[in-house]
C-alpha cells in the first residue's frame, strides 16, 4: 500500500490520465455504460461510479482531500495497474471492454502521457 499522502496524490496523478471534464463527457456515453460489474439494483457498474468520484477528486483542492478521498486515490490506482497488466493480445484495444473499463477509471490507455 502507499506510503504518505504525497505518494498516493501522485500514484493517482500517474494512473488517472484524463482531465475532469475528458472524463465526465467519457461517462456519459453508452460505452462506458456498457462494461463493468454491477452491484445492487442501481445498474450503475462499480467502475461508472467510480469514475464519477474521480471527476469530483480531480476537482478538489489538495488540503480538502478526506481519508476517504485517499482511500479511493489508493483504490484508483490499484485497478489501473492491476487492469493494464491485462492488456488483451488479440482484441482491438480501441473498442475493447478493456480500454472502455479503463476509461471509467480516468486512464485512457491510448492517450500519450
């Protein structure tokens, strides 16, 4: 797990390569809808959702960040490491359920860094 406050704001800095408004326009499309799990009765995938909470850290003054803030920067960053690890092979990553995931966590993997 990070270490300080510092680390996590930069891990999370380095994993979510889409800016706030990249990203809400992102979650408003049928792509992004179309992949993740679903949790409950909301129909909203863990990833959308996820996805909506970064806009709103991407928007927050570093000294306003909460413990709970970090906690899902630390998240974040797990996912994206853990779900660029399974790049498919074969699949056309511009239109795979892989890149659209991503995405729903603020990392577009064709976009330069």
């Amino acid at each position: 797990m990070a270490g300080n406050d510092a680390d996590v704001r930069r891990e999370f800095g380095e994993a979510v390569n889409m800016t706030a408004t990249e990203l809400e326009k992102w979650l408003q499309t049928d792509e992004s809808q179309s992949v993740g799990q679903k949790s409950g009765g909301s129909g909203e995938s863990t990833g959308h959702e996820s996805g909506r909470r970064i806009v709103e850290l991407l928007r927050t003054k570093q000294v306003d960040l909460t413990d709970d803030d970090l906690a899902h920067m630390r998240k974040v960053h797990g996912y994206v490491q853990r779900h660029l690890a399974q790049r498919p092979a074969t699949e056309d990553v511009e239109t795979s359920r892989w890149r659209y995931s991503l995405m729903n966590w603020g990392h577009d993997p064709l976009k330069s860094s």
